[in-house]
C-alpha cells in the first residue's frame, strides 16, 4: 500500500515558512542540498529542476503531491504546474486552477488521500503543505521526513496547524549536515 509522507522543512520553533510564506531564512550547504537532491529530485519544483542539474531526474519516492493551495501558489511562483513530473493534486475549497495537469480537490482530503492510497500501483505520496492541510491529514500521515534547521523563525505558518490531536512517531534514522540542520524520519507509532 502506498504511504502519505509528509517531507518538510521547520526551524526549531516549529514554522515550515514565515507570515508571508518566506522559506529563504533557512540555512543551507551544498553537503545538504546534494544529498537531499539525490535522494529526493522529485521533491525540487519542476521549472527549477533544470538549474540544479535535475532535469529528467527519475521520480525515486514519489509519483503523487497533494499540496494546499497557499503551498501550490508558493511553489509554482510564475508557473501554473509546479510539479509536472508528478500527478499533482490542490486541495482547495477556491477556484479552479487553469491547468489540466493540476487537479483542485474541494472535497475532503482524507478521502483523495485514501483513494490515492487504495490504488494497486504506484509510488508514495508526497504531503508537500501547507500546516493547515498536514493537520486534517494527521490521520493518514504515514510517514514525516523532517528537515530540522538551526533557526528560529519566530512567527509564520506552523508545521501543523489543527486541532489539539497528539498523535505518536517514533524517529527511525536521523542524518546531521554540515549547516547544523538534521533530517529525521519518524513513522506513525
């Protein structure tokens, strides 16, 4: 069965991105960003793959993102299909998207999550953003690949933005770069 990953950057105070969406306050190193582009290309928007020596990259973990729309506007910048090399869904209650590789879902999330899941073959799902979204999907989250970074952001959009709903992971490996972030991958306990 396939798994909902939910791969994502936070600084230590627990924000994937400041109050205007920023994301550039995060340290970064080359050790870092080659190592993460190894392992997951797929992860890198489609119109920058080509500036970072990814374009035509085979898709290693993911062939499926399900995304929020703020995270959809922010990754797609000027581009109306961020992620062409995969199946890319927006769950959002607004508008249409005017791109017929990109599909809104306005429905319950859980559901599309499920129905991705249910399918006989495939990769796993990339839960790209935002907190909002990550928070209704607790339930289904299998797996969270965490990029810690040692800054404090202070204020901006949280990691999960919901309900009080403590549910468990367990950290199962955890790599250390030379930025002083960490990535650690935590299943569902």
């Amino acid at each position: 069965m396939r798994k909902l990953v939910y791969y994502i950057g936070v600084s230590l105070d627990g924000y994937i991105a400041g109050p205007n969406a920023e994301f550039d306050f995060y340290p970064l190193s080359d050790q870092m960003t080659a190592w993460v582009n190894e392992r997951y290309p797929e992860t890198v928007p489609t119109h920058i793959q080509k500036y970072v020596g990814l374009e035509g990259a085979p898709n290693r973990v993911f062939d499926t993102v399900v995304m929020g729309r703020g995270t959809y506007e922010a990754a797609g910048a000027s581009v109306t299909s961020p992620y062409s090399h995969l199946r890319q869904y927006v769950v959002s209650g607004t508008s249409t998207i005017d791109d017929p590789t990109v599909r809104v879902e306005a429905g319950d999330p859980i559901e599309l999550v499920r129905r991705l899941k249910d399918e006989d073959t495939g990769m796993d799902i990339y839960l790209c953003g935002g907190g909002r979204l990550a928070a209704s999907l607790l339930p289904e989250i299998d797996e969270i690949i965490l990029k810690s970074y040692p800054v404090v952001a202070g204020t901006g959009i949280p990691v999960f933005s919901g309900q009080f709903r403590p549910t468990l992971f367990t950290t199962s490996r955890r790599e250390s770069f030379d930025n002083g972030a960490q990535i650690a991958w935590l299943t569902k306990a």
